[in-house]
C-alpha cells in the first residue's frame, strides 16, 4: 500500500503536536509542584514570624512585669533611709539615660518630609534620598548639643541602636525602619534652647542630602519618648572591680 505525502505530513504533525502537549503537560505539573513548594515556605515562614513576635510580647509583657515589681521593692527600701532613697535615685536615673522607661521633658522635634520634585521623573534614582548618614549626622548633632533622650519616628535611640540602611529603608536598631520617601520626624529632650541652636545652626540641616528636603525645628516644652523595644546586652561587658 502506497503513502502518500499528505499521509507522511500528517502522521509528522500528529508527533510533534503529541510532543508539544507532552512536553506542555511537563511544565505544568513543574510549577504546580513549584507553586506548592512556594506555598508551603510562605506558609512556614509566616507561622515563624508571628510564633516570633508572640514570643516577644510575651517577654516585654514579663520584662515590664519583673520591672514594676523591682521598683516596688526599692521604694520599700528607700523608705528605710536616705541611703536608700540615693540609691534608688541613682538607679532611676540610669534607666531614663538607658532608654529603658518612658521620658518627658522640654526639648525640639525636627521633621524632615520629602520634596515633592525630589520623587517626579526618575523614583529609581536615590542619590538624592535621605540616608544612614544623614541620621546619624542629626542624631550626633542632637547629642552634642545636650540631649538626653532622642527618639526617631517614636522609635527610642540608645547607646546600643545602630542606624544602617537596610533595603529600601534605613533600620534603626531591630525596633524598626523608616523610609526615605515618607515623613520622619526626630525628638530629643534637653536643653531646648540650646538643641535649637545646634540643630538649626548654619550648614547643620545642609549635609548630605538634607538640603533636598524640607525640615522643620520647633521647640516644644513637653515632649513625650517612649522607652526602648530593644533588648540591652551586656554579654561581653565586666565591671572592674577596684
């Protein structure tokens, strides 16, 4: 029996279609196991997260509990005499410079809130976009001028918060981040008079990219900054004793 070659051309298609939903049928059930892999990790990896941050809570929740219950037993003891009122003192004003209670006091507020242009043509482009740098320089600029407690964006800064850029945000310590392309707002009890004239000093708002925002300084006589969420270490710290 003869082939013809409308025969050949057919049983030709025929295999190469064969193969395509072959090969088709493959990749499909490759991403489908892919997608549920995927799944799976994100699914694991938000029940860490908030297993996590359960975690935390629970720890500042007893953290505050043990705290309260410390302070308790040093103003029973500082009732015994002026010895312990002293100490008792001293030991309040520890955990205001450590960050570790809530503070008021007099002192500034500097708000730095992007330019509208900086963000128009190119939003890729963040040369000019605020930075580590341009924290950390407000942030010595605070202290040098006397403050005794600051906060960014209600986040406390201790003697242990590094500000680094971290993604597309600058992180300050492990408490949290702020965004170059959203308000940030400093605040830093002390001497107000004396921080306005450091913060608003010629040339101090105009280092790095400060110049491409606006920032606005006001001095304020009751500023409110929240205690610290971050855990204060000292695994390598020793007293010397004399």
């Amino acid at each position: 029996m003869k082939i013809s070659k409308s025969q050949v051309f057919i049983a030709i298609v025929c295999g190469l279609l064969g193969f395509l939903l072959a090969y088709q049928f493959k990749v499909l059930s490759n991403k489908n196991i892919e997608s549920n892999i995927n799944n799976y990790n994100k699914s694991d990896i938000i029940s860490e997260i908030e297993s996590l941050k359960k975690e935390k809570e629970e720890l500042t929740a007893t953290n505050s509990k043990l705290s309260d219950e410390l302070k308790q037993i040093e103003e029973t003891a500082a009732k015994n005499g002026d010895l312990g009122k002293d100490v008792k003192n001293q030991l309040d004003d520890a955990r205001m410079q450590l960050g570790i209670v809530d503070v008021k006091g007099p002192g500034v507020v500097l708000t730095i809130s992007p330019k509208s242009s900086i963000f128009g043509a190119n939003q890729n482009d963040a040369s000019g976009n605020l930075g580590e740098d341009e924290l950390v320089h407000v942030v010595n600029l605070l202290w040098y001028s006397g403050a005794e407690a600051i906060s960014i964006n209600d986040i406390r800064v201790t003697s242990q918060t590094g500000i680094k850029t971290a993604g597309n945000g600058i992180a300050i310590g492990s408490s949290g981040k702020v965004y170059p392309k959203d308000k940030v707002v400093i605040k830093a009890i002390g001497d107000k008079a004396r921080l306005n004239v450091g913060i608003s000093f010629p040339g101090s708002l105009e280092y790095g990219s400060l110049p491409n925002y606006n920032n606005e300084v006001k001095a304020n006589d009751d500023i409110f900054i929240g205690k610290s969420t971050q855990s204060l270490k000292n695994d390598f710290l020793k007293s010397v004793k004399e």
